[in-house]
C-alpha cells in the first residue's frame, strides 16, 4: 500500500493506493466530511474541485459521507471492491 497527503482542494485528506484493487482512497477521517474513491487517473481526478468531481467525472468518483449512524465504512470497502 501506498499513502500520500492531499493538498489544495483535498488538503486533510489522506491517500490510500492499495495493492488488490486499481481504485484509489481519498480519506478524510473527521466525522461529517467524506471519503472519495477514485476509478483511473487518481492524480488528474485530485487536482478537480470536488464540484467538478461529482458533476463530470460521477462514474470515475463515489463519494462516501461519514454518519454517526450509518453504514459508510461498508460502503468504503464496496467502492474498493476489495
């Protein structure tokens, strides 16, 4: 596994690249924020506003809300299919 730390528009997240999967973990670990998986070129797809990410790239990006009640590190390892 690879790990990173996310400037500009991912500043406080961190960058995970694992080995059994070709997505890509963009994790903030602050309740309320979010974690982004990537499909493809995770470093084309970070230098994009969050915006940009989820309007033109949806297929590329899932975006993963953390809730206090909820299921999202579920939905994390789904979107990594690991």
């Amino acid at each position: 596994m690879q790990k990173f730390v996310g400037e500009d528009e991912f500043e406080g997240y961190f960058v995970f690249i694992f080995d059994k999967t070709d997505r890509v973990l963009l994790e903030n670990p602050i309740e309320g924020n979010a974690a982004y998986i990537f499909r493809g070129d995770w470093t084309f797809l970070s230098k994009l506003s969050k915006g940009e990410l989820l309007e033109s790239y949806r297929y590329s990006v899932e975006r993963v809300l953390h809730r206090e009640a909820g299921n999202w590190k579920w939905r994390i390892n789904r979107a990594l299919a690991l």
